[in-house]
C-alpha cells in the first residue's frame, strides 16, 4: 500500500514512519494545492488536514484510492458524495480532544470578558492606570447560549456552568446529561435573544452555513459577545465585522473564519487575497476582538490523539478493511 500525508508537521513525520513500517510511505510538509497530483495520483490511502480541499476535479486524478483520512473531526474539505460514487472510504479522527478545543473557547471568552488584549496594549506602552474602560465582567453574572451540543460543545457547557454562568444551549438532539447538570435547552432564536454570550459548537454544511447572519445578529442583545471555534462559514464575516465596527456586538473570539487559508497558508503572497480576509485583518487590530489560527486543537494530549488514532485507523484497514468508530457516515 501506498500512503500519502500531506500538510504534515515535521515533528510528526518520524512517528508516523516508524509506526507504519510496512507500508511505502510518502510525506509532504505541503499543502495539497502546492502539490503536483501526478506525482502522487498511485496512492491507495491519503492522509490529509482540513486546508487540503478535495473536491471532485482533485480526487477525480488519484487512480488506486481507497481510503481518505483526515486528521481532523471535520469532513467539509472533502467532497463526500463524490466519495460514495467512487467507492473511497473516507475516516476522520472524531474525538481527538474535545475538551481542548472547549478550553480555548474558554480561553478565548475569558480575556474577552477581562479585556486582556486592551489591558496588555496598554502595559506594553508603559500605561499601568486603573481607568473605568478596563472593568471586566463577572462570568457569573453572564448567560451564555451554546448552540451545538456534540462532544466539544458539551463540554464548554459543563466548564461554564461549573464556573456559575447560566448556560442555555440548542441542538437538533438534546444531550441528557447535560440537562440532568440543569443546562436548559431552548430553541434557537430564543437563545441567541436571551444570552450575553453566544458560542459555536456545530460542525458545518449547507444547513449551518451562515447560521449566525445579519439578522441573527441584530437580535442579540447589544454587548453580547461570540465565540466561533467551529467552522468558518458557521459565522457570515460580513454581519460580524458590521455588527463589530458599529458597536453592536461588545467583543468576539474566533479561532476559525472565512477564508482563513489565505491568512493561515500565506497565500496572499502569491496575490490571493479576499474582503473577508480582509475585514479579518481589520477586526484584528480592535481592542475587543482576538483571532486565533485555527489552532484551538492544538495541544500535546490532542495532537498525540490524532497522530494514534490515525495509525491505529490505517491499520485496521490495512488488516480488516474496516474503519470502525473512524468511518464517516
């Protein structure tokens, strides 16, 4: 067999060739769109993250494939449908870590609350005062809305409600034990006019896209706060850099954003640039806003997670042909 990672760190490739010593395995540190798909269309398994978008004219070029894994919870890279039809199994690493990523959400909320980022502006040019524009807010004295209760999700609803905040939450499925904690479920647009802070939690598709737009957002109430690790295209960038620069919203955190390849990949480097990254990097320089690249995954527990679970992945298929708890749906 054949394997091929792309967009791998360099500091994961030695694990991976010693745990996959029976196989031809091919790594490359490189983006899928910097690669040259001849050069690899013979693989049998490719291994990928989620800026290695493959839709049809990409995975119609790869010959011998049979398995995709992402090294990701997320599949919206990958053109699922054409999968099917072509009979490529497709895996994802569904449980890395959750509660890392619900840590920086927390993370993120927390110097939002306490204005960290406009405090340490203010140390860094000698300002040391105490002035009324620093006050923070109580965490619990804040109701805070989670809309998506998978395994991420509810995590950040245990965290905040074991930090005192009222937590409310929306899901097409309730999770019981959630509501057993006295997390209360509500419907969606009761919860996003109710909560002082609102956090993204569900995975994307066409149903979620733009799931908090314009309208969404003029029914918040004025100073609430968003969090987004999630997905992109979850949160509408224009809606949010509106409601941002024209003081609506009191602060947002977003780890992930539209058009984060071109920031995160450099490629407006090679003259690739968009209005929403644009407006990205307009936010970026507001007080009340802090942007993280895509990173809220990233610990050593998690990254240990992933690198395991996608050897033991590829192993099982090697030896069964199976993918297990790792097959997407």
């Amino acid at each position: 067999m054949k394997i091929v990672f792309t967009s791998v760190n360099k500091s994961d490739i030695e694990f991976y060739k010693y745990s996959l010593p029976e196989s031809e395995v091919i790594f490359f540190q490189d983006n899928i769109d910097n690669i040259n798909i001849k050069e690899i269309c013979d693989a049998n398994i490719l291994s990928v993250f989620v800026f290695d978008k493959l839709d049809k004219n990409k995975l119609s070029q790869f010959n011998n494939l049979k398995l995709i894994i992402t090294r990701s919870a997320g599949v919206d890279h990958i053109d699922i449908n054409y999968c099917k039809e072509r009979g490529i199994r497709v895996a994802n690493i569904p449980a890395y870590s959750p509660k890392s990523i619900a840590e920086h959400s927390l993370c993120l909320l927390l110097n939002l609350t306490r204005k960290i980022k406009l405090i340490s502006s203010k140390t860094k040019d000698i300002d040391f005062s105490q002035n009324e524009e620093l006050i923070g807010l109580d965490l619990d004295q804040l109701k805070i809305g989670i809309i998506g209760t998978g395994k991420i999700g509810s995590w950040m609803a245990k965290i905040c409600k074991n930090l005192g905040m009222e937590v409310y939450a929306y899901d097409i499925k309730e999770n019981l034990e959630l509501k057993t904690l006295g997390i209360k479920y509500i419907n969606l647009e009761s919860l996003i006019e109710i909560s002082d802070v609102i956090s993204l939690h569900v995975p994307y598709s066409a149903k979620t896209h733009h799931l908090i737009n314009k309208e969404k957002i003029n029914k918040m109430k004025d100073g609430a706060i968003i969090i987004n690790t999630s997905r992109g295209a979850v949160l509408d960038t224009n809606a949010l850099y509106n409601a941002l620069m024209n003081g609506k919203l009191g602060g947002a955190g977003i780890d992930v954003f539209e058009d984060e390849d071109i920031l995160i990949l450099n490629r407006y480097e090679k003259g690739i640039v968009s209005d929403k990254a644009l407006k990205i990097l307009k936010l970026n320089t507001l007080p009340n806003v802090i942007i993280t690249p895509h990173i809220a995954y990233f610990t050593k527990k998690a990254v240990n997670n992933i690198r395991n679970s996608v050897v033991e992945c590829i192993n099982i298929f090697l030896k069964e042909g199976k993918l297990g708890k790792f097959e997407v749906v």
